[in-house]
C-alpha cells in the first residue's frame, strides 16, 4: 500500500480474495474437485471443437454456434478457475488491482459474448422448427459468421466503454473482497472515488447487453414450443423438442443463476448463498454444456463414434 502525505487515505495496490476462505479443513476437497471440473470441462469443451472442425457432417449452423461456444466456455473457465486453485493450493489470496480489474474484463467480456450467442442459438433453432422450408436461406454461413462475428464485437465494446470508467476510480482503505474472483459490485464497493457513475454505466451497459438477448431467447422458445405442441404426431413432437431442449437447459441454468447472483449482489445476508450460485454460473455451466450437447445430441454421439473408429483403424494400420 502507498500512503499519500496530502490525502489521509491509504491507496491499494492489491486486494485479499476472501473466496472460500470459512472452508479452510476441506481446501483439500475443493481443490481437488475443482481441479476435476477443470480439466473435464477443458476436455469436453475441445473435444467438442475438435469434432466440429474435423467432421464434415457437422459443418451446420448449428454446430458453428456450438464451436464458438465451446471455444468461450474454455476461455471462460481459465479466468476464474486457475486462480481459484493456485489459492486453495497455497492460501496466496492477494491479487493486484490491475489484475483484478483484468479478470473483471475478462469475465464481463466473456459473459455477455454468451448471451449474445444463446441468443443467436435460440434464433437458429427458431428458424430450423419454425421456418424449415426457409432455413436454409435465412441461416446461410455468411449470416453465422455476421451473428458470430457481432456476438465478440458487440461484447468487447460494451466491455471496454465499463473498462475505461473503471480504470478512473482509485481504491482505498479495506482490500477485503469477500468472493472467490474479482466481480464487480464487490470492487466498486471498495472504490474511494465515487463509483455512482459507473454503476450508473455499468447498469445502461447491463441491460443493452442482456435483455435484449433474454427477450430474443424468450419469444423464439415461446415460437417453437408453440410449433412442436402442433405437431400432430407423438414422435414427432419429441424428435422436434430434442432438437432445442439441451439448449433450453443450458440457458435456463445460465440465466438463472446469473439473475439470482445479481439480485442478492448486495445482501450481506446471502453473501455465502451468493457464492454457490456465483459458483453454478462460472465454474459449472461450461463443465455442463459439453456434457448436455454431447449426452442429448445424436449427431455428436455418432461424430464421436467416426472420430474413435478412424482413430482405432489409423493404430491398427501398420
């Protein structure tokens, strides 16, 4: 810390992530389950990558939104779980405030590019049922990319008009951030410059980057699940719904936790309760997905199967 002679503050150079710091007798515990979860979503998720470049059968929209999916959700966990472990491992919960407000860009940045891309999958999976004798015209490579391309554009603007207001602030006085990574409202609390303008800002942001994607989600569901209910057929309906409903599960988990996290931000109350569900939307959705995609989706299933099977007769060959 630096004091100022002409200011009696003491200005931070560093903040302590309390993190799971009531649960110092099973550390142990934790770091070997979220060293686990790592390392399976890290290998589910670039499975899913893997297969979606190398076989052709799932070079489709859907697969395409799925890949960059994957690719985020990777990109996601190695923000927030590489540190976690390293301060279970050797109880060092210090961390810079540069580096603290690196992570908080990170995962701001990361999380809306997978709004953006929930709701870009909802939309494809709109026009698939809805609109199938049109889908291949209004869901076209270059109409992928320009969603896809959008969804990390949009996202990294919104990111960096936050990051330019948050780099004004300066802390002082506690450096305690009682969460496992650096979030927002818990640093902005720790700021001694006014902070109403970018809560202010980051509130504006907030919404320009996630309701707008949740209603997109919410009516091409609310379209789709209106088609299947009209399809006459018992098993037609269920191969329809079977299309969408992994989907459906993923965005559920991630809206839900993420919307139950920021309405009890600001609860000393429900601080611990905050931290569980804070753990459901950074470290288990990307562990979730690739399991959901791969275990619900037969085109995947039978990607795996050609994947192994040309595996298996390439060692065989001598």
């Amino acid at each position: 810390m630096k004091k100022l002679e002409w200011r009696n503050e003491t200005i931070i150079t560093g903040f302590i992530l309390h993190g799971f710091g009531d649960l110092k007798k099973i550390h142990i515990i934790l770091f070997v389950l979220f060293l686990t979860i790592y390392i399976m979503t890290m290998a589910g998720n670039l499975l899913i990558i893997a297969l979606i470049v190398t076989d052709q059968h799932l070079h489709t929209p859907m697969y395409f939104f799925l890949g960059n999916l994957s690719c985020l959700e990777t990109c996601y966990s190695s923000t927030i779980l590489p540190r976690i472990l390293a301060s279970l491992l050797n109880e060092h919960y210090t961390v810079s405030v540069n580096s603290c407000i690196l992570q908080l860009w990170a995962f701001v940045f990361l999380a809306v590019t997978e709004c953006y891309l929930l709701a870009a999958m909802s939309y494809d999976r709109y026009l698939a049922i809805c609109r199938p004798l049109h889908y291949s015209t209004l869901m076209n490579f270059k109409i992928c990319l320009q969603l896809v391309v959008g969804s990390w554009i949009g996202s990294f603007a919104i990111d960096a008009i936050l990051l330019t207001f948050i780099l004004k602030l300066s802390f002082c006085g506690h450096n305690l951030i009682d969460h496992f990574f650096c979030d927002f409202i818990p640093m902005m609390n720790l700021a001694c410059s006014d902070a109403s303008q970018v809560k202010f800002v980051s509130a504006i942001l907030t919404s320009i980057s996630t309701l707008p994607p949740f209603l997109l989600t919410i009516v091409s569901y609310a379209y789709i699940i209106a088609a299947i209910l009209g399809i006459p057929s018992i098993i037609g309906r269920q191969k329809a719904f079977s299309t969408c409903s992994s989907h459906l599960i993923v965005v559920t988990i991630f809206y839900g936790s993420l919307t139950v996290v920021y309405l009890l931000q600001d609860s000393n109350e429900l601080k611990e309760l905050n931290k569980v569900f804070s753990v459901f939307y950074t470290i288990l959705t990307p562990l979730v997905n690739p399991l959901i995609y791969t275990l619900r989706n037969k085109e995947v299933r039978r990607a795996l199967r050609r994947a192994v099977s040309k595996y298996t007769t390439c060692i065989q060959v001598p």
